[in-house]
C-alpha cells in the first residue's frame, strides 16, 4: 500500500513537471482504485452500484483540473481520497434518498385518479352565449369547427395575433364562469 501511494506521489510529480506519460500512468493506476472505491460508497448509502462511473469521472475532472492545488512536498494519495470523499458526497446529495419499488405488484391496490367533475354540453353552450361576440366566434370557429388560427384570422378578417388573444380571453373567461357555477 506505501509503495503505491508513493509511487502515485512520484508520478504525480513527475506529471505537474510535464511529463504526460507519467500522468497517463498515473491516471491508469488509480482509476480501478477509485472506481471499487466509488462502488463501495454507493453500496453502503443504498444507492445502485452502477452509477459509479459518472463518479469516477467528476474525480478524474476535478483532479485534472486541481492538480496545480495539489502541495508537491505532501503524499499524494489523501488529496486524491479528500476529492474521491467530496465527489461521492456531491453525487449521494444529487440523487437523494431514493427507494426504488416496482409498482407492477400493486397495480390493482392503488386507487384511480377520480375523474374532474365536467360541465355538461347544454351548461357549456350556455356560458360561450355569454361571451362577447368575437371571443364567440373565435373559440366556436378553432375549438368547435376545428379550425386554424391562420384560418380563423383569414375568415374574421383579423391578424393572427388577435385571433389568438380573443381565443385566450375567451378560454379565461368561459374557463372562469364555469369553475364559479
């Protein structure tokens, strides 16, 4: 264990100097370490073991990115596991306490959604009578008739633009007189 750790430490150095193999070496040596790291850190906060790569790689990033922080004169190996640590707990706080239960097994135990209470076609008819007269026949020409706007706009001899705010104010307001009935 003191070996590697050593031998990180020297690579590590020899890496900050310029030396890219060193660094790739570097990198390739301590990769399974974090990984089986990341994995145990996963299984002991209940979270699925297979999310430790992305883990792995936030650590690669951030030691590449950090490695001018790193002090040459210490070891190497506790300002990688203090990354490693900081990394897992980032991850474990992103997800949450998530518990993952197959709903299939409880299907027919759930309630349904209850249905909204709807208003009935002559209540409906009504309450659009009531509208201003644009707004009417705008919401009866694209809701009703299924028409276009660029329709709608071409047969009233309004923009689309107009269309489109009569169309809004008229859906607010029948909207609006039907949830106070």
């Amino acid at each position: 264990m003191r070996e590697r750790e050593d031998e990180w430490t020297g690579l590590m150095r020899s890496a900050i100097s310029g030396d890219d193999a060193a660094y790739h070496r570097l990198l390739k040596a301590i990769t399974p370490v974090l990984r089986a790291a990341a994995r145990r850190g996963l299984a002991r906060a209940g979270q699925p073991v297979d999310q430790s790569e992305d883990i792995v790689q936030d650590i690669l990033l951030a030691v590449h990115l950090k490695r001018q922080t790193w002090d040459t004169s210490a070891a190497f190996a506790p300002w990688l596991f203090a990354i490693a640590r900081n990394k897992l707990i980032d991850a474990l706080r992103r997800r949450g306490k998530r518990i993952f239960v197959n709903i299939d097994d409880f299907v027919e135990t759930l309630p349904g959604e209850t249905p909204e209470p709807t208003a009935s076609p002559g209540e409906v008819s009504a309450q659009l009578q009531a509208l201003p007269a644009r707004q009417r026949e705008v919401l009866q020409s694209i809701a009703v008739d299924s028409a276009s706007i660029k329709d709608t706009a071409a047969k009233f001899s309004m923009s689309e633009g107009a269309v489109r705010v009569a169309l809004h104010r008229g859906l607010a307001s029948l909207t609006a007189k039907l949830r106070d009935r």
